[in-house]
C-alpha cells in the first residue's frame, strides 16, 4: 500500500508546477489506480486534471471508478464530452459508469453518449441510470458471461473466449434457456473439469441447486443478505420474468455494507449527514447541528420541566439532575442500539412487540434494581440524607425500566412504519429520556416529600 | 430465504417427538445449509442433534460451518471423536474446521485429530489452530490451486484438475517458484484463453503486476483493509520469506468486517459484550451494566460538583443543568465518533494532532456560536432574565467547543498508544463532558453573579 507521504505530494507538485510530464507519468503511472485516487484526492483541481491527462488510457478510466464522489465530480465537470465517452462510458465497466455518470448535467450526458463508437455500450448504460438509486438494479454490471443450455461444451467454451474479453472477473458462469431466462450456472472449474467431453450438453452438466438471484427493482439492503448469508461473490440479477440482465459482484456489496455500517454509526452519534474528518468545516458544522438543535430544544423542555417544579424549597434536588438525565440516555441509546442491529441483522424473526418489550423490561428491572440499589446505598453513606436518597433512587429505578422500553419500542415502531429504525437512535432517545427522566424524578421528589410532611 | 415460521418450527417440533425420521430428512435436508443452521438457533440441544443425525453427510459439515457459535459448540460436545473427525475436520475446509475446533476441549481435540484417515489435513487443521485469533494465519484455508512457474500449460491444466477437487471456488491460481515463493498470479480466464498454447509456459503468462499478498502474523484489520482497497476476492498469505501458505477469501473478510462494525456500534452505544436481542436477560443485563455504572459514578461526581455551588441562593441555575449536561455529551460523542471512523478507514493520512484538534476547535466555535445565540435569545424570550441568560449562554459555548476536542482529543490519544479508539466512545466521553460542562456552567454562573453583584 501506497504511503501517501507529505514529501512525495511536495515532490509532485512541484514537478506539476515545472511541467516535468515525463517524471509525473513515471511516478503515478505505475501505481494501483486505488492509490492514484487517494493521490487526487490531495490535490487541487487543477493538478489533478494536469496529472489525469498524463496518465495511459486504461488508468484513466481505472482511477475514475476508484475517486471519492466529490473529486470525480469535479474532474468530469472539467473532462470533454469526447473523454467522458472514451474514458468513462467505453472505458469502465457499465455498473461504475453508471455510478460515475449519475450527477452529470443531463446536456454534457447527452452529448457523451452521442460521441461513443459502440451505441450499444451506450444503450447499455443509459439503462442502468435508469434504475432507482439504492436498488440491485443500480448496483448491477451488464458484463457477465451467458451461455445457452442447448450449447455443447465446446460451443461453449469458444463463446466463453469471445464474452471474456469484457468480462474482468468471470465467477461463475450464467446458463439461460432460449428466451434468456436464467435456469442455471456453471463454474469455471466444472467446465474446466469437463473440457474433455466437449459434446456433452450444458444442460447436463449446469447447477441449478440453490440458484440465488434477485429482482432489478429489490433495494440493496436485500442483495446484502443475500450475498453475506449465502456466501455469494457474485449474484445474477433478473427481471421480473426470471430474464438474467446483469450481476452484481461482491466489491458492490461491501461496500454498500461498509457504507451502511458508518450511517448507523454516525446517526447513532447525531451525525446526520455523510461526513468524514477531512471534510470543511461548514460540511462538518452542517451535519451535526440538527442534532444539536433537537438538544437545545430537549434543554429549554427540561428547564420547563424544573421550573414547574418548587426547586426554590427543594434545591437539593438539583444536585442528582445529571444523574437522572444521563442514566435515562445511557440505558435508552443500549436498547435502542441492540434492537436497530437486531432489526438490521434479521434473518432470524425478531419475535412479536410484546415478547421484544416483555424482554427490555427484564433487562430494565434487573439493570434498574441493580443501580437503583446501588445509588441508594452510596447517596445514604455520602450523607445525602433519607429522603433525597430514597428519591434518586426510586426515580432512578422507573427511569431505567422507562428508558429501556421506549428505546426499544421506538425503532420497532418506526421499522414497522417501514421508516429506517437508526433515524430514531442517539440524539433523539437521549433527547426524549432526558425530559421523561426529569417529570419522573420531580414528581417522585414531589410525592415522597408529601408522603413524608 | 427461508421464512421461518412458528408453523414450521411446530410441526418439525412434533415430527422430531414422534420419531417421524423420513419426514424429518425431507423437509430439511433440501434446504440450504444456513437456512438449517438457523432452524437450529431456534432448537432444543436434543432436538438438534437428533435432527443432525438424519442429515446426509456432506450437509453436516456444511451445516455445521454456518452454525452460531454457542449452537456449534453444543453440538459438537454432544458428538463423538468419530464424528467431529469424520464431518468437521476432514468434511470441512481448513479455516472452518479450525473455526470450529476451537473451542473444544485439547483432549477431544486429540482423540478426534487420532481418528482422522487423512494426517496430512489433520496436520494442516493443527497447524491453523496454532495461529493467535484475528490473525491472518487464523482466517485463512490452506486450500488453494498452486502451479510452478516453470510448468507448461498442459502440465498445469492437469494438476489444476487433480487439485480443483478440494478447492471450492478458485478465483486465483497462484504461481511459485521451486521452493514455494509466491511470485504471481493466473486467472482461470487466461488459462482457458490460452488452453490452446499447451506449451507455453506459466512464467510467461503469469501476471505478477500489482501482486497483493499478506503476512500469517499480521492482524485480520489489515487484512479486511488491502481486500476492500483492491477489491480482492482472495488474498494470498505468506510467511515472513514469501512462501505461500493459504489464501483467505472474501466471504470471510466480510465477516470481520460485519464484526467490526457491530462492535464499534455497540461501543458507541454503551453495549461492552457482542450480545443480541435474543440473547438471555443475563447477557443482556451483564453487556449493559458496566457503562451504567459508569454513568452512576459520574452521576454522583455531578451531584458533588453542583452541591460545591451555592445553589440554595441561586436556584434558578438548576433549570438549565439538562441543557448544559446533554449538549456536553452529544457535541463529545458527535467528535468522537468523527475521529473514530476515521481511525478506522484511514487509508489516507489523519493529519497531525494540532490540525485535527485545529478543525474540531472551529466546528466546535461555529456550532458554539450558533447554540449559544439561539439559546440567549430564546431563553430572554421565554423570560428567564439577562442573568440566567447570559450564564448558560456562555457556558454554552465553553462546554460545546471543550466538549468537540475533548471528544476528539481522547481517541486520537488512544489510537496513539494502539489502545483501540472505540473504546472511548459513547458513555464514556459523555460522562467525562457531563461532569466538565457542570464545572463550567457554575463557575461561570458564579463569575456572573460576582460580576452583577
């Protein structure tokens, strides 16, 4: 792996600022277009299009399938129509195309496909963009290779060899009846196993056990079960007559998976947009002010909560506010984590609403009675006096068995609404349990003081 | 997929106590083997190895493969050395067999090792348990196709063929020289476009550009790193003088990969032990309890800092200890959870300490600034008074940028001394912010109120 150092983006920018094309060529030329890519992404976008147009054809269009979305966008918006036809539409594989292709301006789109020599290439991926974003169809590559089942092994092979060309990665291979419906699959190995009895028909030799496949129009959050419980590193794609139109290679998969995973993350943490470290600041600003709107506005609850409360006669009340507030959060961010990753992960039947809240109040009473006992104890040795003690305590017990069935019956909740159950975790539970915990605790306060005047 | 149903369950439920073994062996043995691992998830001990029993050799392996860890090692202490001999570890690919082993008592270990036909696969099994867990060398298999370089084609087709048996996929064929040094690399796609060269011979079609490879010692993160960068299917392993030893596919890179972020989640939930929501109440009670006792701590911690405070003449401060308290602790966990992430996927350089620490404090200034405004002018609005309003506003915006680098600031210190960064994530950041913004908050309202007075 490529040590992106400081001194050797110093070195290549100044060998851009002197023109040295030939050094610049020798340098980035030979490396793997992933680490062409993170290069590009430290620099300026001039630099960039200088260097990009020094670079061989092939790597070309290698680097554009690897750039982080916002610096291909920005190299494309500076590409000619010509090299976007050449460099991206006949250059990459139709699925990252496609991706590439998908911000153009539809004018600088229309005359790319227009300036490319193969229209079916064209045709090919203007099918692909039409496929809703986030749906196996978007995902998929149109290269694959496809054999018929009346063909011989010999018949096949020579197909074979003239598909492979366009083909990077060839897994496995795809068997259609006539009408191009899928009803098989063969390996590489097998016809390999096989090349000696080359009449031998492919209907006679193809698998057609446990042949996995989906639908254009199903999300990708389908294709990822698919491909990680079944182990697949390819899954064929069909229409909804069983018509193969394409595949979809594991290296999608991950990195949908790798991507849902960092959305959770970062919704967990009330980040609501897709941000990184090196973004700007105002990217970064951005996505976590919501979150931090919905504090302010769970503060300004809480102070109403207190002020309806006689905390002038009762201000040693105050001094277990936090602890009140925070425990509520903590205890509602776990059962809300533990069922949005249930819920993420479910292959296995979540089991119905009242067995799921039946168990977090389990969890709840045991988790609560534990601490409840345990601030009970320590407030009463600290000298916090009976009453106060008995107060955090008993409030602290229904704030726990409260927070960790409302953490836990939002997201089931919003999942059955078919709304992402992550929007629902971090901030917002915190937020929610925050206030809950204050009326819980003033008016146990409340009632324990008049129970005991 | 196999929709698992209370019906099904049910009737195999009543198949399996009325010994109805035929129907038993249909209705499960067409099924695929993860789809009759979850059906035992949902089992009793006995009634799963009854049904395992029944099933035909081959899909007890594969079966046992795909099992949930705490199902697997129930059944395999429920079977005999025989067994585990016969379907784990000769039935099973390497890196699964060692999987399974791994938990098992050394003397059944022993006696099953003793019973198997083959030495040399028990030898191999042996050799892949001695590898520390969420190494390289643990998640490979040694199974794999390995020509010499200096074979001809023909030769290669043929110990392809005599190989390709034990080999699931194949992916890659990797090419050695004669002592075994992983030099290159040949895809079947070029062997069956060049079966016609019989002649040729493999160093002169062997692709050795851009050969990743990965040492047995190096650590399953690295691994799961360079297979995503490249887009790797397979990845070779090698000792420390290049000599091939196994390969780990993509299949169970994406596990670790799931893992991870699983884990990381759970962190920054505040969850400390890989549970699920179907878990006991006492796992899910054990994973929960340490952070809430964590949360007590601080808890009292702010009840000493409040109770430090002259609040019985200045009890309006109390209504806004929420604000301060939960500000504190979202600003911090949105920071660190940036930092984290970026740890994580870090293939290009961090930056330095005083940079990022540099961006945090201007998100933190900007955000700062902007809650601290829209709270003064809400809270003069809502008639709370200048005094109150001027000292949770500027406490506001002291704790909201301590808040943004102190969250950032602990995992970066972490990740320093190669503490894992996740770890400070969640209840811990908050606590730490909870209690800070508490000190803040009433030393500046002490400051207001010397200033008025």
């Amino acid at each position: 792996m490529l040590e992106l150092t400081k001194d050797f983006l110093d070195q290549l920018q100044s060998n851009i600022e002197a023109g040295r094309d030939v050094e610049i060529a020798a340098t980035v030329g030979g490396l793997h277009p992933k680490d062409v890519a993170d290069i590009f992404d430290a620099l300026k976008r001039e630099e960039i299009l200088y260097v990009y147009r020094l670079l061989e054809s092939e790597l070309k269009s290698e680097v554009i399938a690897e750039l982080e979305e916002d610096v291909r966008e920005e190299l494309l918006s500076s590409l000619s129509s010509k090299e976007i036809a050449e460099d991206v539409i006949e250059g990459l594989d139709s699925d990252d195309a496609a991706d590439a292709l998908a911000d153009l301006p539809e004018a600088k789109l229309e005359e790319a496909m227009r300036m490319v020599d193969d229209q079916e290439t064209a045709s090919e991926v203007r099918e692909l963009l039409s496929y809703e974003d986030g749906t196996a169809g978007a995902l998929m590559a149109v290269e694959l290779i496809k054999v018929e089942e009346d063909w011989t092994v010999a018949r096949a092979i020579r197909e074979i060899r003239a598909q492979a060309s366009d083909v990077e990665n060839i897994y496995t291979i795809y068997v259609v009846d006539d009408l191009g419906t899928l009803n098989g699959r063969l390996s590489l190995k097998s016809l390999l196993l096989n090349a000696s009895s080359a009449r031998s028909l492919l209907k006679d030799l193809k698998d057609d056990d446990e042949l996995v496949s989906i639908e254009a129009h199903e999300s990708e959050e389908v294709v990822v079960k698919l491909m990680e419980r079944y182990d697949l590193v390819a899954l064929p794609v069909v229409d909804a007559q069983g018509k193969l139109l394409g595949r979809i290679t594991i290296d999608d998969a991950v990195d949908v998976i790798i991507e849902d995973a960092e959305r959770d993350y970062q919704l967990a943490s009330g980040i609501s947009e897709d941000v990184e470290g090196k973004d700007s600041v105002w990217a970064l600003t951005r996505a976590r002010l919501p979150w931090l709107l919905i504090g302010l506005g769970g503060g300004i609850g809480g102070a109403y909560v207190i002020g309806a409360f006689d905390i002038e006669n009762n201000p040693e009340l105050a001094l277990f506010i936090p602890l009140i507030a925070a425990m509520g959060g903590n205890v509602g961010v776990q059962s809300s984590a533990i069922v949005v990753q249930g819920l993420a992960s479910a292959n296995v039947n979540m089991g119905n609403l009242a067995t799921r809240l039946l168990k977090e109040l389990s969890v709840g009473l045991v988790n609560g009675l534990i601490c409840s006992a345990i601030i009970f104890l320590a407030s009463v040795l600290l000298g916090f006096g009976w009453m106060l003690s008995s107060t955090v305590s008993a409030s602290l017990l229904c704030v726990i068995v409260f927070a960790a069935l409302f953490g836990a019956f939002v997201p089931l909740m919003l999942d059955k609404r078919n709304i992402d159950p992550a929007l629902a975790t971090g901030p917002f539970i915190t937020t929610a349990n925050d206030i809950m915990g204050l009326i819980i605790y003033f008016s146990m306060g409340s009632l324990i003081a008049s129970l005991m005047a």
